[in-house]
C-alpha cells in the first residue's frame, strides 16, 4: 500500500551519502534478524530460550526493540527511553523492529523513505518464500521477481496517457436498483477486476459477444474512470443483464427481469456466472477467467462415519461463504451462548464446526450402513478475494409471506486472519488431539492468510421494502454509495453498518512462473497459421503471375 | 495492586519478564491478546478514533504520532473489554504458577 505521508527531508536530504548506506545497512540487519526470530518461532514448535536485546536504560527485555540507527543502543519506546537516547546523543533515527517503521527525530515523527521501504518489503517477501514449502513436492516457492519495464514496456508507457487511479462516482437508481448498484460499486472496488478491466483485457470495441456482460464491466469501468463525476445510469448493464438471463432459461430470468426489488446476493452470483460466461479464457474445470482467478477457492467437506470410521472427503469449488447469523442448537455447540455478540469469526468458527448428522442422513460407502456421522467443512484453498454473506433472509416455507428478517448485528473487522479455518488447520488441531502433541504442520508465515475488508453492502429497512447502499475503501479512506449520493465516511461508520455481504482480499498475492494462457497460445497458433496459408497463396499467385509472363514472352 | 515502580517488586517483575520474553511465552500471549482485541472490535476502534484525531488536526502542522498516542491512550486502556482483560489475566497467573517450582 502507498503512504500518502509527507516524506522526511531529513532522510532524502542523505540520499546517495555513505551515512544513508550505513543505516540501510543496519536497518537490514535488525529486520532480518526479528522476522528470522518470528518465523522459526512459530516453525520449530517449542521454541528455544533465545536472549534478547535489553533497554539501554532501563535494562527491561525488550519484546518490542527499538533500535538507534546509528549506534547499538537499544531500547523501549513507551517509557520514552529510545527517545531519550536520541535527544542526548544527537542520533537523528531509529527503528521499531516489529514493524520496521522509522522515526525520526528531527520531524519528531515516524516517517516514509522510498529505500527504507523497498528494504523492508523485499525482506518481507524473502521471508515469505523462505519459510514456505509445498506440502508435497517439499519445493519452496518460486523467487519474487518485480517488474522491470523492458523497452518495449518503456515504449508503451511513454505513450499511454495518465488517468488518475481512484473514480468515485454514484450510480443513478432506474426502479429499485439498488442492488445493482450496490453490487456493482463493490465490483469496481475490487483491485482484481479494476486491474483486468483498466489495463484494457477486455475491450467492448474489439469484442465480438451478443449480450457481453464483460463488455459491459469494461464500459462501467471506463465511464467511472473518466473524470466526470455526474452520477451515471447503468441502463446498458441492466438491459444486457435481462437479456443474458432470459437467454439462460425461464428460472433465472424471473430473478432479475422486471422493475421488482431483488437480492443484492443472488444478484452477484448471477453477474458472475455471467461474467465468466463471456470472458476469455472461459472453461468449465479449472477456468482462469477474471471471476475465477479472483473469487474461486475451494472447500473441503469430510464426512466420518461413526460406525467404521472411514472418512469421506470431497472438495467443491467456492465463489463465496454464506454463513448463517443464528446457531440452529443454541447454547449447544462449544457452550457459547446467545448472550454473546455475533462476529464474523464466530459465524465462521461455527460453519466450520463439525456438525453430526441423523442416523438416516448418511449412507456409508464403506461399511454400506445407515450410520450417524459428523459432517465438517474448512478451507482448501483460499481466493485471492473472499466474499462472505450473512443470511438475514429467513424462508421457512415457500410462501413469500412467511419471509423474515434477521435485524441482529454483524461485527466483522477491518483485517481478517483466515489460518485457523484452513483444512491443513484443522487436521493440525485433530492430529495435536489425538497425539498428545502440540508439534504441528507448519503452515506456512501468516501473512499468507491476511486479509483486508475493501467492501460492505448493507441492507436497510424491512425485508419488502428495504435499501441497499455500499461502503467502499479507497487506500485508507472510506466512502459510502447510497444510489447517486457518494460521501466520504470513515471506518468507524463502515464497521457499524448492518452488513449483508462483506469483501476481503488478500495482502499478500500468490504468484508463481508466467505461463501464457492456453487461449492466447491458440490464438498465436491460429495467427500464425493464417499468415502460412497467405504466404502460400502469394506465392501461389505469383507462381502463376509468372507463368503468364512467361507464356506471354513465349507468345510474343 | 503491587507497582512495579516499587523497588521491592522491580527486580522481581524485571527478572519475570526477561523469562517471559525469552521462553516466547510474552510473544505467545500477545498474538493471543491482539487475536482478542481484534475480534472484538477494540482494534479498528482505536484506529478509527486515532485517524479522526490526526484528521480533525489538519495538516499543517498536524499531529506527531506521540501526540495522537497521548490523546487516545487513556480511552483504549480504559475501553478493553473486561472479558478479554480478565482472560489474559488468567492466562499470565497460569504462567507464573507455571513457573513457581523451577
């Protein structure tokens, strides 16, 4: 993430000086050595008695050190004494080992520096790839590489024309849309589909599709990016989303058709299978369109039977996590009882909760009887973007009217740490069990299951005559979409809403090799193919050019 | 409460903390507790109180981050919730029980 902070003078001012290389030097050094500490803490298990560094004047441990950048004093920052040491000494910086930011002294602040922070994000991902090894194949991860523009990028570059990299602008409301539009600020929200759709992937001139909601992202996309900050009336979007759903069977298109209020939920779901539907690289196993490389994770279901015990494992692909608000048996499971608030992470220690199953719901593949069993879900594979909604709708019956609402409040936080519900979790948690034995898996450091809130829809009101409005996260900055009005709000309100969906993407991305999508090797093949077959007929033609010459000359 | 200023119990709680920071077990309880005050809620409302006083001070000269820390702190100690308080109580008196015989 970028730091829109002022940056120091101070530290600019050395640029290019030996002194600056020093401390670079140092700052490395410190950094290494605290993520070194953390990762082989949680690696080894037990870990060792380490010594650590004590406060050069007070002579606590430090769990926390602060470290003068230009000599070995250590020291703790909330008793002052880092400070302290920096006022006699005259040494302008230090650093928090924790964190790696720096303070420095003259500013009388923490401060940015570009070299500082390339220092540390490298060491980071280093980290990273360091202590993660493949469970299978024992490799460790593929090296980062960042991306260095070649000439040819430098080229391009030099001609493209800048655009400013945020577009706010409210959606007009064309008869209950609200869903729509709330759904679509969260689209244009999500840093995946912004990058695919801005760095021009799927350009609706060049595309050939009837009916192309991909298209119709692309023009989304270029309307709110460009520069006009009127509200704008995603017609053509509706229209084509009636269009597709109606193409796609009778079911479907009483979802969406007509001026009726519909669900914000069943709503996403549909733009997305209609999305996939019309982007490259579509297919129907293991698709590398934009909705599954940014939506897809997948979810392990394991059945045990308690007769025999064999366990039964499926996987199935996920594009979000719907997880119910009320526990069915309350005060039943883990003795929490409803007095307690509702988080995001008790709705999802609950739906990953093994659940047991009735005598007659299960049959046994193995021992061919009708057992009790325990059903329980985890995470198999995380998605780069994680879409969860709350379902405050309640249909007991099919009859519209018995239809309610669940008003109870969500609290879900700004950052969210996926690991304990990770299948490879929770087979540590049960294997730890059975053993005796705290020695589990390492699973890898945890910035590999970070992730940050970007969006929340709300719904507000009753369940027939509600509104759903959207809040969006721009870096550090939060706005709230309610149809046309586009305010600027803060975290506080964001978490306070009644969420209905919420979206995180991950900090951290996985990457590995650059392969070329088999659809653009297609393609090249078919290009290159199609030039042979000119070739040929060039040849051809002159071929027989020549022979009328030569028939010509003989002629004459 | 005994204070850890008084030169009776410094040496004390000064050679308690080295053992903790060292074994990892400091480390251990702190993930423990930030888990805690993340979920809920305490973490990303001190955050958002902290920005809104960085932002109602404007920019020039704006608020140093010991400033913020000043005007905010005596609110986040004063708003962790008792459960999470009193859960890591226990979790530090089972260390240092832990810890009485060796």
């Amino acid at each position: 993430m970028q730091h829109p902070g002022p940056s120091c003078t101070h530290l600019a001012d050395l640029d290019g000086e030996e002194e600056k290389e020093v401390m670079l030097r140092t700052y490395k050094k410190i950094v290494t050595w605290r993520l070194q500490r953390v990762n082989e803490a949680v690696s080894l298990g037990k870990r060792r008695r380490v010594s650590s560094p004590t406060c050069g004047t007070c002579g606590v441990t430090l769990s926390r050190p602060f470290v003068c950048l230009s000599c070995s004093y250590t020291g703790c920052w909330m008793e002052g004494h880092v400070y302290g040491h920096l006022r006699e000494s005259g040494h302008g910086f230090c650093v928090d080992a924790r964190t790696g930011s720096i303070f420095c002294m003259e500013c009388d602040d923490f401060v940015y520096d570009q070299s500082f922070k390339n220092v540390y994000e490298s060491l980071l991902t280093n980290a990273g790839e360091k202590y993660t090894t493949f469970r299978l194949s024992r490799m460790t991860r593929e090296a980062y590489k960042p991306w260095i523009p070649d000439y040819k990028d430098t080229g391009a570059l030099d001609k493209s024309v800048s655009l400013p990299c945020q577009g706010r602008r409210g959606l007009l409301n064309l008869g209950q849309t609200c869903y729509l539009n709330s759904i679509l600020q969260s689209f244009l929200a999500n840093p995946l589909l912004r990058n695919y759709f801005l760095s021009d992937k799927h350009n609706f001139k060049a595309c050939k599709n009837k009916d192309c909601t991909c298209c119709e992202m692309d023009k989304l996309f270029s309307e709110i990016y460009s520069g006009d900050s009127k509200p704008f009336g995603p017609t053509s979007f509706l229209s084509t989303t009636w269009r597709a759903s109606s193409s796609s069977g009778p079911a479907s298109s009483e979802l969406c058709a007509g001026y009726a209020q519909q669900d914000a939920h069943e709503f996403f779901i549909s733009a997305l299978n209609q999305i996939h539907a019309t982007a490259k690289g579509s297919t129907k196993a293991s698709c590398i369109c934009i909705v599954h490389t940014t939506f897809d994770g997948s979810l392990h279901s394991e059945v045990r039977c308690e007769r025999c015990g064999n366990v039964n494992a499926t996987s199935d692909p996920m594009m979000d996590i719907s997880l119910e608000i009320e526990g069915k048996h309350m005060g039943g499971h883990g003795g929490r009882g409803d007095g307690e608030e509702a988080t995001l992470l008790s709705c999802l220690r609950r739906y990953t909760h093994p659940e047991r199953l009735g005598a007659n719901d299960y049959s046994c593949p193995k021992c061919g009887k009708n057992s009790h069993a325990s059903k329980r879900l985890s995470i198999h594979r995380l998605p780069p973007v994680l879409s969860f909604q709350f379902k405050r709708f309640e249909h007991p019956t099919s009859d519209k009217s018995s239809a309610r609402k669940i008003e109870k409040r969500v609290r879900f936080p700004s950052t969210l740490n996926m690991a304990e519900f990770t299948t490879l979790a929770q087979r540590n948690s049960s294997e730890g069990k059975v053993n005796g034995t705290s020695r589990a898996t390492y699973a890898g450091p945890a910035s590999m299951y970070e992730y940050d809130l970007f969006s929340v829809v709300c719904h507000e009101g009753s369940i027939d005559n509600g509104h759903y409005t959207c809040f969006t996260r721009h870096q550090d900055e939060w706005y709230r979409y309610d149809d046309d009005k586009v305010t600027h709000s803060t975290l506080g309100d964001c978490l306070a809403s009644q969420a209905y969906m919420c979206f995180y993407v991950k900090r951290h991305l996985d990457y590995k090799p650059y392969v070329l999508p088999s659809y653009i090797q297609a393609r090249e093949a078919e290009m290159q193919k199609e030039k042979e077959r000119e070739l040929q007929k060039m040849r051809e033609m002159q071929a027989m050019e020549r022979e009328v010459d030569d028939e010509l000359l003989a002629s004459i | 409460m005994p204070s850890r200023n008084d030169p009776a119990n410094s040496a004390l709680y000064t050679q308690l903390h080295r053992r903790m920071v060292e074994s990892g077990e400091w480390d251990r309880l702190s993930t423990i507790f930030s888990q805690r005050l993340t979920e809920t809620g305490w973490v990303d409302d001190v955050h958002h109180r902290s920005k809104e006083i960085a932002r109602s001070a404007g920019s020039e000269p704006g608020k140093t981050v010991r400033q913020i820390m000043t005007d905010v702190q005596e609110y986040a100690e004063g708003s962790v919730p008792a459960s999470v308080r009193q859960g890591l109580m226990a979790l530090i008196r089972q260390y240092l029980d832990s810890q009485i015989d060796k």
